[in-house]
C-alpha cells in the first residue's frame, strides 16, 4: 500500500469582508523529507542570523529572494500542487456564518480532485481550529471524502500549528503565489510554480 502525504493550507481568510479571493491549497509528495529540506537548508545556509531565529517563516512577510528560493525549490521538487480559488461574492452570504462548515467543504472539493483509490493518505492541516469538536468534525468530513467516496484505503489527519512544521511554511508559499495572483494581480510567483499546479485549469470555483 502506497502512502501520500498531504499538506494543506490556506489563504485570504473566509470572513465575508477583506479579500475578494479565498484560497486553499493541497501538496502531495511521497516523501515529506524533500519539502521540509527546503525550509532546513534556507535556514541553514541562507538567512542572516536574525531571520534564522524567526519560530516561522512566512511568504508574506519574507523578502522576493526568499520567496522566489522557496518556489524555485517546490518548482523543482517530486510534488503535485492542488488548488481551488474562490471569489467570496460567489459564495451565498448565508455560509459565512459558518465558516467551518464552509472550510471543510471547501477541502473536500479539494480533496475530491486527488486520485485516493488504493493508497494511504497522511494529512496535515495547518492548525486553525482551537475547539477540539470543531477539528474532529473536519477529520470525519474529509476521512469519509476520500475513503468512502475517492476509495482510500485509509486516511490520518494531523492538526499541527505551521511554526512546527517545514512542510506547512512551505505550502504557506505556494498558497500565497497563487492567492496574490488572484489578489492583487502579481503572477510573478505564481509563475514560478504553475508548472507544477495539476488542476490549473480547474482550479476557479463556482465561476460559471
């Protein structure tokens, strides 16, 4: 049984004001090794010594260099991008009153877009959620998306905050290339790793 490791993260925030755009954002590798090594050797060898200090390194408030690194770095990586953009005035106003509910259907869509049958899905989702109850109703929601209807043989879902993660900080990047684009109409790091997005052409929600 083969084993995937799923990475999510988001951007642009689910509130009815503030951006115009939502994005959420898988990362499949086989090896989670080859993406933490990215956030591991930029600290190692690249940053100054205060930066390297940071508990978390985060696209937005990290220079072009660092950015361009991180996405050269995923560009060039064994991983498929998934990716679903939303334009909040399409979602009905009623749904932000439950934001949750909304999120979790929102990966799910994401999620429904992986080919699941017969392999292990491991994922790990930034940590947005303090209530407990709130996290158990994603881990049922998502668990029963890919195992009952995507056919995976079995799925975990870790809750970690992204500080403790390298695999998180770098879908941070990749979730803010693509959200900025639609955001505020820089492609520039989008670019970067549009080659890598396996459902670019889909990747627009709700937009007919």
């Amino acid at each position: 049984m083969t084993a995937k490791y799923i990475y999510i993260d988001e951007s642009g925030g689910l509130g009815k004001f503030g951006s115009k755009y939502f994005t959420v954002v898988a990362i499949v590798v086989d090896e989670p090794k080859e993406l933490a090594r990215v956030i591991k050797k930029l600290r190692e060898r690249k940053l100054k010594k205060g930066i390297k200090e940071f508990p978390e390194i985060k696209a937005n408030n990290s220079n072009k260099w660092i950015r361009e690194y991180v996405l050269g770095k995923v560009r060039v990586s064994n991983c498929g991008i998934f990716a679903i953009v939303v334009k909040k005035d399409k979602i009905h106003s009623r749904l932000f009153e439950v934001q949750n509910r909304l999120y979790n259907y929102l990966c799910g869509v994401l999620l429904s877009r992986l080919d699941a049958d017969g392999h292990k899905f491991i994922i790990t989702i930034d940590k947005k959620y303090t209530n407990a109850l709130v996290r158990e109703n994603f881990d049922e929601y998502v668990i029963n998306k890919l195992k009952y209807s995507k056919s995976a043989v079995d799925v975990e879902v870790y809750h970690l905050p992204s500080h403790a993660s390298n695999e998180l900080q770098v879908v941070d990047f990749v979730v803010w290339s693509i959200n900025r684009k639609f955001n505020a109409g820089d492609s520039s790091y989008y670019n970067i790793i549009e080659s890598k997005i396996t459902n670019k052409e889909q990747m627009l929600l709700w937009e007919k």
